[in-house]
C-alpha cells in the first residue's frame, strides 16, 4: 500500500467516508521523497523508537514503522481511528493512541511504550499548535533525542535565526536553548492533500544532554528574552526597564549592560543566547 500516491489515499478516504477538519488543519503528506528525507533526517533506525504526532491517514506512520523499533502515533481526531487501523492494521509494531498531545503524561506514554530505548519524535503538525507541543517536550523535560517537525517556512526560519537578523525572536532562543536546529527539507503546497497556501519546512531539532548555555535563574533569562523582543523597536535598556514580566531598574540595567561591554542603545536583536544569559546573571 503506498498511501503517499494521491489516487492510494483517496480511494482509502472515501472508504472510510472520512472528511478533512479544517479546525484541526489536517493536510496529509503525498510526496515520497519529502517522506524519505523526513525519516532518514528524524535519526529514526531499527534501534530507536518514534513517537509520532498527528498521524492523519498513516502515511508517514508508515514509512517510520518500517524503520523504527517501534512506533506510539497520537492522534487527537476519533473519527480517523477506523481508517487508522485499516491502513496500519499489517504493522505489529505499532501502537495508536486517541488523544490530545497536550493533556498527556508523555514521560508515562514513553517509559510505558519504549523502555529505556532511544526515542525520536515525528510530526506534521497543524501550525497553529507546533509551538506549544515542541516547548512541552523541551520545557517539561521529556526524555526524547530528537524533534523532527513539519512547521510553516517562516516558523522554521525563526527557530534556525542567528542574532542579528530580523527573524531571530524569543522563539529562536528558546529553541536554540534546549537543541540544535538544522532544516532537512521543503515541501511546497503540492505535496499535500488538501493543498495549505504556504510553503512547509522540515526542521529537526537535536536535544542537547545540557542546555547550550549556563545560567543560574531560566525562567529570568526567559523573562528578559521576552520583554527584550515584547518590543523589539525599543532600545534594550529601555525595553528591559518598562517590561511587565521583570522589575528591574534603569540604572542597574544599563550597569549590567556597559559590565558586559554591551552599547546602551543596543536592540535585544543583537544579543546571542550566551549574551542573555550573561545579563540574565548579572541582573
């Protein structure tokens, strides 16, 4: 069964009498070399495990359980649980669980379903909740090695922005706090079934054992990252010091930043994550 052949899929769809939900921004993958690239990108082999969400019809699910040890696909939409089972139904090693990502104990689903085996994530995502799932897993401190994610372009750009440009953000450092990004593929409207409007990236993000920098307090370096670009057009000190999120004086912010040979007038834009955290210390 090769479900990433459009006329494949749709015959399976319409036996299953199934419908797209918009509200859950369901758009099934129909490229296989996007999906070659996914699997072989995601660091998924035949000692690891993946964690799939958002499986849709079982197109990628596919492909990772001829790959992978084994396979957990959650997928919050009842209604594909039927055409799920048929189109997985061949596969021992893999397991579908019906619920929403967000509401479960994942390091329970993990140690449960996997063991002590490396395991990798893989998802297509509706774009309006990657961020939330991919801070989840980075935040709470899963134990997984990977992320490898089907984000809108201009999100993927932003988790992968160096400091400077005019896509480096909060979600930059906090992305770039927790792993390594690296983009390992493309896939243009087309290679979908219902066709989004915007091009998709594919973006793997490598955990690290250890947060890439050092700092003493988290949440304040986060606090500061987020009142930095609350208002990007303000100066940092200026920004810093009317931030809702930290109470901290004028005069002991631009102490801090002339300490760390930084010009008073510079935008949080220009800080590096070590930067931040340096502030963040001395703050």
């Amino acid at each position: 069964m090769k479900l990433y052949n459009p006329s494949e899929l749709k015959k399976v769809i319409e036996m299953h009498g199934f419908s797209f939900s918009k509200s859950l921004g369901q758009n099934f993958l129909i490229d296989g070399n996007v999906l070659n690239r996914i699997v072989e990108g995601s660091g998924v082999d035949g000692e690891s495990c993946a964690l799939e969400i958002g499986p849709g019809a079982g197109v990628l699910t596919r492909e990772l359980a001829n790959t992978a040890k084994s396979v957990v696909a959650v997928e919050i939409d009842k209604s594909l649980m039927p055409l799920l089972e048929f189109t997985l139904g061949e596969f021992d090693n893999v397991k579908i669980v019906n619920e929403d990502v967000l509401k479960v104990d994942l390091k329970e689903l993990i140690s449960e379903n996997f063991g002590e085996a490396p395991v990798h994530v893989v998802a297509n995502l509706p774009y309006y909740i990657t961020t939330p799932i991919i801070m989840k897993f980075l935040e709470d401190e899963i134990p997984v090695k990977s992320l490898t994610v089907m984000v809108q372009k201009e999100v993927a750009d932003r988790m992968a922005a160096l400091p400077g440009g005019k896509d480096y953000g909060a979600l930059s450092a906090a992305v770039q706090f927790y792993t390594v990004p690296k983009i390992i593929a493309k896939a243009e409207p087309h290679c979908f079934m219902p066709q989004p409007k915007v091009a998709s990236v594919v973006i793997r993000l490598e955990v690290q054992e250890k947060p890439t920098v050092v700092v003493k307090d988290k949440d304040r370096m986060f606090a500061i990252i987020k009142s930095a670009f609350g208002q990007r057009r303000k100066t940092l000190l200026n920004a810093l010091s009317k931030s809702p999120y930290i109470n901290i004086g004028k005069d002991s912010i631009q102490k801090a930043l002339e300490e760390l040979g930084l010009d008073v007038n510079i935008r949080g834009e220009k800080l590096s994550l070590e930067q931040f955290a340096r502030l963040s210390d001395l703050l």
